[in-house]
C-alpha cells in the first residue's frame, strides 16, 4: 500500500452546484499532484454532490452526510477525520485555486514546520466580477514569505487568513480542537483565532486563491446578528486564564474589541441595552475608544430612537 499523499483537499459542498466543478477543476490542475480531494456534500439539494460524483479521478472521495451543518463546519471536521494526510487544505465549493497553490503551502511547510497553520493571500472576486487583491494589513509585499509578525496585529485591519487559502497539519486540531459545530459564521475565525494563540502562522503574500463574493448561497450577508460570540469567549478566556503572551496582549484586546463592539450594537438594536453595556465594559481598546463611547451613548437611548439612527446611518453610507 502506498503511503499517504502530501496533501488532503477538504471541500465541503452544500447547494453549490453552479459553482463545484469550477473549484475542483482548479483542485485538479495544481503543478503538485500528490494529494487527496475529499468532496464532503452536506446535504445538497441542487445537484452539486451529482456534480461532484461525475469526476472520475481517482483521488476523489465523496462523503455524503444526510442533514446539512451550520456553516460548513461540520462537513470540515468530517473531512479532516477522512484524511490520511497530515497536512489539511481547504476550499470551499464557491472558491478556487491558482495552479501554484498546494506548492506554495506545501513549501512554507517545509520551511517552517512548527507553525500551526499556512496561508497564502487571496483575490477577491466581487457580484459583477470585479477583481481585487484581499486586503493585507501589514504583511510585505509579495514576493515574500515567512511568519507572520504577529497574527492579531496583522488581522486587526484586515484578515490575513482565508478558509479557502489555509492548510492545517491535522496535529494541530488535535492540539486546539475541531471546527465549532453549530456555529453559522464566524467559526472560521475563532479557529484561526485558536490557532494563532499557541502557533506562529506562516504565509505567502502571492495570491494564490480566490475568494468569490459573487457566488450562490452564501451566508456572509451584512448587518449586526449575535453571531461570532464565540471568538469573544475564546479572546477572553485566553486572557484570564494568562495564555497570551505579554507582547501580544494589547493586540488580542484591539483584535477582539471590533467583535465586542458588533455584539453590544446587536443587543442594543435587538433591544438589550443592559447585555451591551456590559460587554463594553468588558472591551479595553484605545483604537475604537470613539466608537466604544457612541455605543455607550446609545445604549442608553430609547431602543426607537436607535434604530431610527441605525438606518439614517445606512442610508448616508449607501447600505439602507
């Protein structure tokens, strides 16, 4: 029996049909052909698992599970317990690869083997087909690769780490635990979040994948939901239990502020202004120190007249 590939491609697939092929033809096409593409179809109902199940390489394993998980999460753990590989990329069905992708992760493995994940930058694909570099914060320009100079510093104004462009030794979710089940958005993030407290990060700043916005059925809509609590809980619990280091405290504080911020804006809208008041307490930021101090104001305001400010807000910044 052979030995395990270098590689085990992760993509979970729910209601993706138009798109699947699209991201496994780029799956198929890398310059690196040592891997495993598990396709795990949560459940579809448009036809994308059929879709999946006409590729005749191979290399592809389609998992079927019989009722769909809130973001994807569940298909994810699915398909890191199928893989025989140590190293785990993922992409999800509405994205795609360039030809160099599992390359450049599988040599950033080579080059820095005690990070905990391997990330390369990404295109961003907007509804109307513009294209755009996802933005960076301060990571140097390409070509450049290495460990990210502190992971929340670097995420604060942008986020560095893509599901779509990350491979994960499979070691390092038995260290921090598995995608949280459950969770429609923000699980992604409070893995990486997860991560990033106990690994360095290494990455490329090549694009070497595409994250497209202008694909169907996706869940990342805008607008304030109590939502992403749990990378809230997992900052903060980081924190008091004294696993951060003291360098990097201040950045895990500004990086989790903007989360605290968009919770207590959710329950004053939603009309919980004692619950917002206490996670602003609870938010140490100089950076958003303005926008920390508005909310206060607002959350002792009549929930009418808040809501009432909320969509002049959206209307003068076009979102109404």
């Amino acid at each position: 029996m052979s030995g395990p590939p270098a590689a085990s491609v992760v993509v979970p697939l729910h209601d993706k049909g138009p798109h699947v092929r699209r991201a496994l033809d780029s799956v198929l096409a890398q310059t690196v052909q040592d891997f495993e593409l598990i396709v795990v179809d949560d459940a579809s109902t448009d036809g994308g698992g059929e879709v999946a199940a006409g590729f005749r390489d191979p290399r592809l394993r389609l998992l079927r599970r019989a009722a769909p998980g809130a973001g994807g999460h569940a298909a994810r753990n699915a398909g890191i317990a199928a893989a025989r590989s140590e190293l785990v990329a993922f992409l999800d069905a509405d994205d795609e690869w360039s030809p160099s992708f599992l390359e450049t992760v599988l040599r950033l493995r080579r080059e820095f083997p005690r990070a905990g994940a391997y990330s390369t930058a990404y295109e961003v694909v907007e509804p109307g087909g513009a294209r755009a570099p996802g933005r960076l914060g301060p990571v140097p320009a390409p070509p450049w690769e290495g460990l990210l100079d502190g992971y929340f510093r670097v995420a604060l104004d942008a986020a560095p780490v893509c599901a779509s462009a990350t491979a994960v030794p499979k070691s390092v979710f038995a260290d921090v635990g598995a995608f949280p089940e459950g969770e429609r958005r923000g699980g992604d993030v409070d893995m990486w979040l997860r991560i990033a407290l106990s690994y360095p990060i290494a990455y490329s700043s090549a694009a070497a994948a595409t994250y497209r916005r202008d694909a169907v059925n996706r869940i990342d809509v805008a607008g304030y939901s109590l939502e992403r609590r749990r990378v809230i809980d997992t900052a903060l619990a980081a924190i008091r239990e004294g696993r951060v280091a003291e360098d990097a405290l201040a950045d895990l504080r500004e990086y989790v502020a903007p989360f605290q911020l968009h919770w207590a804006a959710s329950n004053i809208l939603l009309g919980d202004p004692r619950a917002a008041r206490r996670e602003l307490r609870a938010c140490e930021t100089r950076r958003f120190a303005r926008r920390k101090a508005w909310l206060t104001l607002w959350s002792f305001m009549p929930p009418a007249l808040t809501r009432a400010l909320w969509r002049m807000k959206n209307a003068v910044h076009g979102r109404a």
